[in-house]
C-alpha cells in the first residue's frame, strides 16, 4: 500500500507540475497575444501619430491654406493617448491595452509622454514665431533633435516590446516541449505503474486533451498576431532557401510569398551588398546563434531599395544539427532616410551655427553657465574655449549688476524673449558694446537662453562720427544757404530778364515764318505771273514769226529764190526749239494742268514726262486719293514738294527704282517719295536757322510742309536709299497745325 500511495503521490506531483506548466503555456501564449503584440501596435501607432503631427505642422509653415494647428494637436493627443494606455491600459477598437509590468519600459513610455509634452510646447512656439522659425534657425534645429529623440525613445520602447515578445515566444516553445515531455513520461507511467487506474486514465486523457487544445489555440492566437504584424516573418530550410514567408512580404518588397519560396535571401540584393551580407548570414547558420539586428539593403520588385533589419533564431532537427532560421524582417528604409535627412540637417545646422558673424551662446536659466557657444563667442572676447566655459554672465557684465543681470533673467523667463544693450568686459579689460536678444526654450523641464551678442562697438563710434559730421554739416549747410540766397535772387533777375529776351525771340521767329509764307505765296504768285506772260506774249510772238515764216515760204513755192528759201527753212526749227522752250519754262514754273485738271492729274503728267526724260529709271506710283480729298490750299506745296523730291532723285542719287504713294488714311493725306539710291548722311543736312548753302531743296521742302500744317520726316542711310514723307492732317483740324506747331511724326522707317 505505501508504494501504491507513493504512487499516487507521484501521479500527483505528475499532474500538477502539468497543470503548473500548462498555466505557465497559457500565460506566455495571452501575454504574447493579448499583451505584448497590443502593445507594440501601441509604440507604432504613437510614432505614427507623432512624425503625422510634425509632417502636419511642416506643411503649416510651408502655407499650405487648408491645414491647421487643430489636426497637429489631434495627432499629438492620440499618441499621448496610446503612451498612457501602455502605462494605465485603455480600450479602443484595435483592441485592449494591458499596463506594461516592466519597470524599466514603465520608466521608458513615460519618458516618452514627457518628451511630447515637451516637443508639443516647443511646436506651440515655434509657430508663434512665424517667420523667425523658418528652416536653419535654431528653434527649427532645436525642434528636429528633440522629434529624433522622441523617436529614438520610440524605436527603444518598441525594441524592447519585440525582445520580451520574443523571449515569451521563446518560454511558449521550451515550455510547451517540457508539457509534451512530461505527457509523454505521465502516459508511460500510467500505463506502465496504474494499469490498476484504467478506468481513470481516460479522465486524465482528457483533461490532458483540453490542456493541448488550448495550448493549440494558444498558439494560433500567437500566429495570428504574427501575420497581422507589418513585419514579415519567414522561415529557411537548411540550405538558406525560403521554406515560408508571411504575407507583410509583399508590402514590402512587392513579392507575393510564393515567388520568394525556394530562393536565397541574397537573391534580391546587389552583388556587394550580398558579398557583405552572406557573410555575416553564414556566421551565424555555421555557429547555430541567432541573427541579430543584421541590417541589408534590397531591391523592392519595382527595382527601387529596401533597408530591411533581420533578426532570427537557429531551428534544429532532432539530432541538434541546423535546421535552417525562422526571424523577422522589419522596413526601416524610411526610417534610415530619416536618419540620413537629420544628420544631413544637423550638420547644416551646426555649420550655420559655427560660422554665425554674431556669438551665439547656450545660457542655463537658473545658473547663468554658459552651456554651449560658437567660436565667435569666446574667440570676440578674447578666451579660450575652456575659460570661457567656466564663466557666468555676471563675469563678463561690465555695466550691469547681478541683480541687473537677474532682472533680464527674469524679465526673459516672463515674456518668452527680450532685448537689449549692455556692455562686455574682454579678457584684456576692454568694453565692448553689445547688442543681446535672447529667446527661452524648454529641454527636458529646464530653461535656457538662447542668446545673439551683436558686437555693436564700430556701430556705436561711426554713429558718434555720423552725428558729429551731421552737426558739422548742418553748420556748413546753414552758412552755404545764406550764400545760396543770395545767388537764387540774382538767379531770379536773370531768369526774367532771359524769359523777355525768349519772349521777343518767339515773336521774331513768328514774324519770320509769316514772311517766309508770304515770299512764298508771293514767289508762286511770280511765277504764275511769268509763266502767263511767256505764254500770252512771247509765247504769241514766236508763233506769230513761225506762221510768218512759213507763210513766206509758201509765197516763194515755184520761185526759184535759193539765197531766200535756204535761210528761211533754217530758222524754222530754231523758232519751234525757243517756242518749246518757252513751254518748258512756263510749265515748270506753274503747269497749267495744276490749275485746270488739279493735282491728282498733274502728279501723273508729272511722272510720264520724268519717265521720258529718265528712261532708266523705274517709277511705281500709289494713288489712293481723289481731287476734293486734297484741299486747295494744299496743290501747290504738295506739287512743289513733290517736284524737288523728283529732280534731287534723277541729279543726286543715281537711284534705278522709285517709289512714290500719295494716300489718304483716316483724316491724314499722305505723301512719300523713296529711291534706292546712294543716299547720304541727314546729320550732314544744315540746322534750322544755319547757312543754306547746299541742301536748300531739302529745306525748301520742309518749310513748304510745316508752313502748311504738315509733318516733314526724311530718312536716309548711305548706300540704302532715301525717303521723303510728309503727312497733312485734314478736316476741321488743319488749321491746328501752323507753324511751330507741327505733331511728330512716327517713328517708322523703311529702312
């Protein structure tokens, strides 16, 4: 009977180590389901929430008009919200959040609700600044080193989450094989030792069958939580060939998982990222330790790069040999572009803060220590490094108390900022004038300064000299003024005495115009004179002497008078040339198709008969005008200009074409005459008022024009040709336009 108790003791003992490891499975399996995995949702979604929050707060800055500080103060309670729940727990529909028992990542998470507080206090003032807190200044760089920090608390407290998931992961497995173990040795002795209990055997089968089932859901539960995870997990066989790989693959190299069965994880890497991975991968399958942390860039699908950071652990068959490794492969690509953007950042940052031309300096609120500080500051007092760091703002205050000193500090600490000059001592004792403007800022619950010394000293002595040379100026101002006076009222009498001197010229040059008009009306009046005199009385007389040559011929026809007859038809063709002559003359000096026909078929006449004088050269007329377009006042000038500009044509500019156009357009007629002649140089032409001398026919037509109300424009270029134009205006405006008072032309050219 005492072995039979003994028995039973044992059975006993059996059975209740095999409920205490079964509870110890159940534990490990809902604290890795229900607990950790939550929780490591928990450290994501706060990081989420936070860099989510800063992106937002970026895009404020940049002025993007649709984005408010109300969504980053959103972001930034969700993640205080999942910090507290991992300390105090909390429910949301995600799941539960059960309080971390840690001490340490208690210590850790609230250090991470700390650092927000923080950080959310110092993205209130830097938005309050406004433009003072664009990107470089030092509240940016102080705000992008306590964000890093917040997230490297993160990554920390995340890490430390996936570690204690592993190990219980770890303490499922040995104690579900112990469990399995002592099943096996429990049913070995039962059988072997208590055939007596056979009845009972099935109880224990039983209760040992439900312990499996829950260990079973205990373990699905576990890889559920695995395959929602973003992570991917996967498993190789022992030849480093992928055996299983968890759907979160294809996230994040594109792959589905089957594509990636079968093949070496050092397929999708770059020759020497392989070379340098395999052997940090062979190490470990060599030696059967784990992978720890091995950090490898690969290539997505879509051929851009994936850092990816593995960690696994040896599997082993039943003889202990390798089996191949089963771990976890986490995405870190955007994080190492972080870290790559904030060093880059810090290193521009601690640039501009070394190169400032002002000091810059770190100032401890309650102390007064100098914390950090460029080279300028030490180096425009005169210390080194070391003995500058030693210092308090009181060492250096030449004009200021302690307790003045202690006013500023507090007057900062109240208003956020302030400004203000004082006076620095250097280390050689010289006073320099200093310009200070300090800010206050929050790092990990104390205050500082953060404060500019503008050394203002040359500033200060050349505003000295500048008023000095003002007073000075000013006296010498005072005395040229009286001077000045003086000459302005002498001015003034010549100023008067010149504008009656302009006034008589003005009406002297009148006066002129209006005699030059008149000789002209005169001259042209002459010429009409003569013109009809040639015709009416020499003209008659010479034909009167041709018919009565002629006429005497005719008497002497049958007689035979030789010394008669030969000198008589002789004079004949000498009468008819003066008679042509007379013609020629009265013509050009007013032709009678002027007057009788107008001007439009004067102009026309006019081009036929230079034609028949200069066959050589080629006219292409343009009229666009009718007779009652040009008003009466108007034929003369305008024949009389267009006759000068035609006869300096065929003598000065050996010119093959010409081109004349005499139009009306809106209430203008128009006149041009361009040839493709020599040209010549119009700065060589004589000024108004000079002598004549050559050129008069160019001055001749530009009185005509101008006297006439019109706008008289000549272009010329040597070897380019000339051109002649003159625009009247009509209509009820014409008389607008006497002399002096001609509109410009435009300033086009044919040239």
């Amino acid at each position: 009977m005492a072995g039979v108790w003994r028995l039973y003791l044992v059975l006993t003992l059996l059975v209740v180590g095999m409920l205490g490891m079964m509870a110890v499975v159940y534990q490990s399996a809902h604290r890795a389901s229900a607990v950790n995995a939550p929780l490591v949702d928990a450290v994501m979604e706060f990081k989420n929430e936070v860099s989510t929050g800063y992106l937002w707060f970026e895009e404020i800055l940049t002025g993007l008009p649709d984005l408010n500080l109300e969504g980053v103060w959103r972001h930034f309670d969700r993640a205080d919200w999942y910090a507290r729940a991992m300390i105090e727990g909390g429910n949301k529909k995600q799941g539960s959040f059960h309080p971390v028992e840690d001490p340490d990542l208690r210590w850790q998470i609230g250090q991470m609700r700390t650092r927000l507080a923080v950080f959310r206090e110092m993205i209130r003032k830097r938005h309050e600044l406004g433009p003072a807190a664009i990107a470089g200044s030092e509240i940016d760089r102080q705000t992008h080193n306590l964000f890093r920090s917040l997230v490297a608390r993160a990554d920390a407290v995340e890490t430390r989450l996936h570690q204690v998931a592993s190990a219980n992961f770890q303490d499922f497995r040995l104690t579900l094989g112990a469990l399995l173990t002592t099943f096996v040795l429990a049913a070995l002795l039962v059988a072997i030792q208590f055939h007596r209990f056979e009845r009972r055997r099935s109880g224990y089968l039983t209760e040992l069958e439900q312990a499996r089932t829950r260990a079973e859901q205990s373990e699905a539960r576990f890889r559920d939580v695995t395959f929602s995870m973003a992570d991917w997990i996967w498993e190789t066989d022992a030849n480093g060939r992928y055996t299983y790989c968890s759907d979160s693959v294809q996230d994040i190299l594109g792959y589905a998982p089957e594509e990636l069965l079968g093949k070496l994880p050092l397929e999708t890497m770059s020759a020497d990222e392989a070379q340098r991975s395999g052997k940090r991968y062979a190490e470990p399958a060599a030696r059967t330790t784990p992978i720890r942390a091995l950090e490898t860039w690969n290539y997505h699908k879509d051929g851009s790069r994936v850092c990816l950071l593995t960690s696994g652990v040896p599997l082993l068959d039943e003889q202990g040999h390798p089996a191949g490794f089963r771990g976890v492969a986490k995405d870190i690509t955007a994080r190492k572009r972080a870290d790559r953007a904030l060093r880059e950042s810090e290193q521009r940052y601690r640039a501009l803060f070394e190169q400032a031309a002002d000091s810059v300096v770190l100032i401890e609120a309650e102390t007064g220590a100098l914390v950090e500080f460029n080279d300028r500051a030490y180096q425009n007092l005169g210390y080194t490094a070391e003995e500058f760091r030693a210092l308090r703002l009181a060492d250096i205050e030449a004009i200021e108390s302690p307790d003045e000193v202690e006013k500023h500090i507090e007057t900062a600490l109240e208003k956020g900022t302030d400004t203000f000059e004082t006076k620095h001592r250097t280390r050689s004792g010289e006073i320099r004038d200093i310009r200070v403007s300090t800010r206050v800022i929050t790092i990990r619950w104390k205050k500082y300064f953060v404060s500019i010394w503008s050394d203002i000293t040359a500033q200060k002595r050349t505003r000295k000299a500048l008023l000095q040379a003002r007073d000075d100026l000013e006296k010498r101002v005072a005395a040229r003024t009286a001077e000045l006076t003086l000459v302005n009222a002498q001015l003034k009498l010549e100023v008067e005495e010149r504008r009656a001197v302009e006034g008589a010229l003005r009406d002297s040059e009148e006066a002129l115009r209006q005699l030059s008009a008149a000789l002209m009306e005169a001259q042209e009046q002459e010429r009409a004179r003569i013109a009809a005199e040639l015709h009416d009385g020499i003209g008659q007389s010479f034909t009167a002497v041709k018919f009565a040559v002629e006429a005497a011929l005719s008497s002497l026809v049958g007689r035979s008078c030789p010394e008669v007859h030969a000198p008589l038809r002789a004079v004949l063709p000498l009468i008819q040339e003066a008679i042509d002559d007379l013609r020629r003359i009265g013509t050009d000096l007013r032709p009678s198709t002027l007057d009788n026909l107008g001007i439009v078929a004067t102009i026309s006449w006019y081009i036929r008969r230079f034609q028949e004088l200069y066959p050589t050269v080629r006219v292409e007329e343009e009229k666009e005008v009718a007779e009652q377009d040009v008003p009466g006042r108007l034929k003369t000038p305008l024949y009389r200009i267009f006759q000068e500009a035609l006869n300096n044509v065929a003598q000065h500019s050996g010119a093959e074409r010409v081109w004349i156009r005499l139009l009306r357009h809106g209430g203008e007629l128009e006149l041009s005459i361009r040839d493709n002649g020599c040209g010549f140089d119009p700065a060589g032409v004589a000024p108004a008022g000079a002598h004549l001398g050559r050129h008069i026919g160019l001055r001749s037509m530009r009185e005509r024009a101008e006297l006439t109300g019109g706008r008289f424009d000549l272009q010329s270029h040597t070897g380019k040709g000339t051109l002649v134009r003159v625009v009247w205006p009509l209509g009820d405006g014409i008389e607008s336009f006497g002399p002096g008072r001609q509109k410009k032309l435009g300033n086009e050219s044919v040239f």
